[in-house]
C-alpha cells in the first residue's frame, strides 16, 4: 500500500458510504485511479467488506463482557469454533499469559448474560471461564490504517 492507497481507506474509514467521485476530490486524484485502487483494495483483501458501525447500547445490547478462557490441550481450534458461531460473541482471540483465549460478547440483559454463560461458556473442552463485566468503553473502534 502507498500513501495513496493509505488516504483513500482513510476517507472511507470516516464513512464507507463515500462517493468514489468524493474519494477522489479529497484525496486529490482521478476517478479512474480512486475505482481501481478501492477495487484492487477489496480484491487484495484489504477491504474485506463495508459494514454498519452501531452503537450496542442504542442497539439494544445492555451489557458488554470480556472473557478470559482456559482451554483443554488440544481442543483450542475446536471450542473457539463452536464459542465464534453465537451471535452475540463478536470476537474469539488466541492470546497469551493465564488464558488460551479472550471472548469479547454482548448480552442484551443479566438473564441474557446467564444464557450466554450457561450455554456457551459451559461446552466441552473449557476448563476454566472468567467473565469481567464492561462498566464504561473509553475507546471501540476497528483498528485504523497505520501511517
């Protein structure tokens, strides 16, 4: 990516709605050269897509958790798998320190949470679960294009 490439998925990260027409004023170039580049973006794998930002709490999610995982040797892949398919989970990572894995979810209320901790977080193959309810997010957004 040169900084061309890095100006124009900065115009987009502010609204993926943007006009390739508007792409192209702001970030100084031609149209043709704005179209091929998103397009060759998207066929890298760059873009991987355009997405709605919602806000959880307007959305209707009243609670957001982080939960540490310890996992049984050999079943990481496998429990991970299963954890990402819940709609509220939107995010499973490998890490490393006193977990195997991190689990960012959303819950819409304290019934809905159990839910999520009894059927989820209780499949084969967890050892270990803690949940650490979020009180205020300071910042939450997709990563940005490094400069």
């Amino acid at each position: 990516m040169d900084d061309v490439d890095k100006r124009i998925l900065k115009v987009l990260e502010v609204d993926a709605r943007t006009s390739l027409r508007k792409i192209a004023d702001e970030v100084g170039v031609a149209l043709g050269t704005v179209s091929n580049r998103v397009r060759r973006l998207e066929s890298l794998g760059v873009i991987r897509g355009y997405a709605v930002l919602l806000d959880p709490d307007k959305a209707g999610w009243g609670l957001s958790v982080v939960i540490g995982l310890r996992i049984e040797k050999g079943r990481l892949i496998e429990v991970q798998e299963k954890i990402a398919k819940d709609n509220r989970v939107y995010g499973v990572y490998d890490v490393t320190g006193d977990y195997d894995s991190m689990v960012l979810a959303r819950a819409v209320n304290r019934d809905d949470l159990d839910d999520l901790t009894k059927s989820v977080l209780s499949i084969s193959g967890i050892e270990r679960s803690v949940t650490h309810l979020v009180l205020n997010s300071v910042k939450e957004m997709p990563p940005s294009v490094p400069d």
